[in-house]
C-alpha cells in the first residue's frame, strides 16, 4: 500500500463541523499531519453545522479540541496557531437547499477552480443524499472533488443500497471514501505485513496447520450517554459488521497480486462473498448475544443495560458469530468475531491458535502454538511456542513467548488510524475505505441473524458488567473444540 506522502492543497469541507467525531479525531488528525509536514501551507479547513456560529466562536471550540484530545507531546502553541489559520467555519444546514450556501460559495471562490476538495459527511447517514444533492445543485462537486462517508452505512441491506444509491447520483464510484477507522489502524495493517512479508507464516496460514482464529474487539465502557442510540444498533451492527468483518477479510483473503487499492479491495470482497451463509434456522447454533447486568468495574459498582437506558430492550450488547470461509484454504476452520461491551478488558485482538503437532515425542504435554496480534492497546505480537521447562527433572514443555511491538521504527507514537485516512482521501488513495460491494457483502451475511434476533427467536444471555462475557458463549466456543483466549494461559 506504499504511496507518495506528498500532498496537493486541499479545501476540507466537513459537514457536522461542530461534533464530537470533528473535535475529537478529525481536527487533531489533520493537525498532526500539519505536525510531520503532509499538510501544505495553502490547504484550508471549512467547518460546516446548523449552531449559529462565527468564525472566531468556532476556532476557540477547534483550540480547546486540540489541548484536550492532542497527546501532550504533540502540542505546539505555535503550530495550534498555524493550524487554526487555516480554518474557516459556515453556519449552514447541508439539508436545505435554501440555507447559506451562498456562504459557502464564497469561501471557496478563494481558491482555485481546480483545488482538490474533499467534503466529509460526519453526519447520520440517511442526510448523505441529501447533502449530495445540494453540493451538485450549487455546482460544488468538481472532477477534483471526493466525498468521504462515515460508516455504518445504512443498517441493513435495503437502507445501505439506498444510501449508496442517493450518493451515487451525483458522485462517481471513484470519489466516493466510505471510511472505516478499523481500516486505518496500522496494527490492522500489519496484519498483512505479518502473513505476506514472513515465510514462517505465509507457509502454515491455512486449514492445514490452523485450528481457529478468534477476532474480538472489548471494550469496558458501556452505552452510557449513547444508550438511545446504541438500542437502535447493538453490538452486531454497531462492531461486527462495521469493522470486525473488514479484519476478517484481511485476515482469510489470498495474496493480492499487488498492493494497488482494487487488487486488495478484490481480495477482501472475495472472502465476504465466500462467508458460509447462515441461515434463520442455524443462527441459534451459530451465535451468541447477550446484555450487560449490573456489576463491578475496578471495584465500584456499575448499573446494567437496561438500568442505562431506562426501559425493557432486546438489543445486545455482546454478540459472537462462528464464521467459515468457503475456500480451499480454509475448509472448515471457524473464525470466531465477539465483542462486548463492559468487558473485564478493553482489548481488540486476533488470536491464531494453530493446531497440535503430530509428533509423539513429546506425548500429551506440547499445547498448541497461538499467534496473538494486539490491535489496541499495547500493540504488538506474541508467539506462545513450546520450550522445555528448565526447572523440571525431566524433559517437561511449557510455553515460552516471543514477543513484538508495532511501533515506528524512531520511537514516535502510531499515528491515529484518522491521521492516514483523511489525507489518503485528498489524495485519491482509497485502498482503506470500503467499496460499495464490501459494504453490501458483509450486510447480506449478517442480515438473517439480525433478522432472528430482532424476532427474539435466540435467548439472550446475560453477563455481568466487569466479566469476560456470558457462560453461554463459553460453552457455544467448546462446540468445536476452541476456548476462549482468557481462559488460556497468557
């Protein structure tokens, strides 16, 4: 996926400019790449949102975004000064064709006809058509224009086809970025450093010398303040199909012929299409959901789900599938994709459990190897390989760890995984944002098991806040033979 850093100026026009996403992660992004010199002096920031804001209001809401969320030694009074020069903000409704577009215009008359503009919708989804719409009656949509769509992208099949649909009108496939954060995080990138650059893996990284590989995302916060909007998601719109699916299909695709954006999107889209389907009758047998009950976190007591949110729900808040891909390479290996909130841990993660050696030299005592990529926190690797026991009087095994960091190679911080993919958007680079058929792949496989638990035909378990999850996704796991990674010696 290597390409030029050198960036062309930019006009960045974000839509819901005002934010938690835009204070959070997209202003702090392109600050660091102002930071390590991606940003070119000419490039601009316009902040659009409906709050009747000026320009001066707007940079000191930016200001204090960038000293709260910026790590401490990343923030330069001098260069947060530079940066927020280069923001500009419209009070505007990107809905309503009779709002301030006029305004608009006349910021970007500033610049160029040919400038670059990248318009980032960090709004609901279901107002994408309509912004689009606007942007092409005013003449805003330029050859040199890119729209970036945050996911989820709808939330099922017949809402994401219409999302898609009403973008497309006035967008080509080309300049549309349907953005997964997963997808930027160089952990998740190295995932295919570590399976295609390494002949110890590439050689055993199939149903012949693989068992299963667990894809789990945890984290310990619980819905709090997005409990209304959380319930109208769950965890399996919300985590498994959104992102967890995209590390699935990096994780089981076949070498690419190269790293140029569609070659790889190819490879991703032919794992997803080759998901064994299943249907309403085996979801019962193939997944598990869940909610939170009232717990413990660090030793003080939290409320459950249904306490956060105030009425009776059937939303789940852990979900685990049993996935298999179809393939010659992976005849019969699941795939297991959990995540949960409230989890004892926050930790995203793929651990690849190969499968016992067939030699008896060693008897009963050799466990199997297991490859686990940290994703967060803590990013790295670790390889569980049986060694010999020193304090035993007889040859006796036990597992010894080699172990790695993902970390740039000058000992700097990984970049935020917003940092890449905004400028890879003005750029034109869309090998790490999702294609319109990746995106109606993964609903069409999670579609049916959304379809039973929304009929309530799958029990919910339920788990207490501050634990692994529920007893019930540990026996779902022993089924073929797997355990859970907790419950394995680290």
């Amino acid at each position: 996926m290597a390409h030029s850093q050198q960036t062309a100026p930019f006009d960045y026009v974000i839509f819901g400019a005002t934010g938690d996403l835009t204070m959070r992660k997209l202003l702090p992004a392109l600050y660091n790449q102002l930071r390590i010199g991606h940003v070119p002096e000419e490039a601009r920031i316009i902040g659009t949102a409906r709050s009747s804001l000026s320009r001066e209001d707007y940079i000191t809401r930016a200001r204090e975004a960038l000293e709260t969320f910026l790590p401490a030694q990343h923030r330069d009074e001098a260069l947060i000064e530079r940066f927020l020069k280069k923001i500009h903000y419209v009070t505007l409704d990107g809905t309503k064709s009779d709002h301030n577009w006029d305004e608009l215009k006349a910021v970007l008359d500033q610049s160029p006809a040919d400038r670059i503009r990248v318009f980032y919708y960090s709004t609901a989804p279901q107002l994408f058509e309509a912004i689009s719409e606007n942007l092409h009656r005013f003449g805003f949509i330029t050859p040199q224009s890119r729209v970036v769509l945050e996911k989820p992208i709808g939330t099922d099949s017949a809402s994401a086809r219409a999302i898609n649909d009403g973008v497309s009108r006035f967008f080509e496939e080309g300049q549309i970025f349907r953005i997964d954060h997963y997808l930027g995080k160089e952990t998740v990138q190295d995932i295919i450093a570590l399976r295609f650059a390494n002949p110890l893996f590439s050689a055993v990284w199939s149903a012949e010398h693989i068992q299963s590989i667990q894809i789990t995302a945890a984290e310990t916060v619980g819905v709090e303040g997005r409990a209304a909007y959380y319930d109208t998601s769950g965890a399996l719109r919300d985590m498994i199909q959104n992102h967890l699916l995209q590390v699935l299909s990096l994780c089981a695709m076949e070498a690419p012929a190269d790293l140029e954006a569609d070659t790889v999107r190819d490879a991703k889209v032919n794992v997803l299409k080759a998901l064994r389907p299943i249907p309403e009758d085996k979801v019962a047998s193939e997944t598990v959901r869940a909610q939170y009950v009232k717990g413990d976190m660090n030793g003080k007591p939290v409320p459950g789900y249904l306490e956060e949110l105030g009425e009776d729900s059937h939303t789940e808040t852990y979900a685990v599938m049993r996935a298999y891909v179809d393939t010659p390479r992976w005849k019969d290996v699941p795939f297991y994709i959990r995540t949960a909130k409230r989890s004892t841990k926050k930790v995203s993660e793929v651990v690849v459990t190969f499968r016992k050696s067939a030699s008896a030299l060693f008897g009963t005592s050799a466990a199997t190897n297991r490859l686990v990529i940290r994703l967060q926190p803590d990013e790295g690797f670790g390889l569980a390989l049986n060694i010999k026991n020193p304090s035993a009087a007889g040859f006796e095994l036990q597992h010894g760890t080699m172990s790695g960091k993902f970390a740039p190679a000058d000992g700097s911080l990984i970049p935020d995984s917003y940092e890449r993919l905004m400028l890879d958007a003005v750029r034109g680079y869309p090998a790490l944002f999702i294609r319109r058929d990746e995106v109606e792949a993964a609903w069409a496989w999670v579609e049916p098991t959304l379809k039973t638990w929304a009929a309530n035909k799958v029990p919910m378990a339920h788990y207490a806040a501050g634990s692994y999850g529920p007893e019930e996704a540990r026996r779902f796991i022993a089924t073929t033979g797997d355990a859970w990674h907790e419950d394995m010696a680290d």
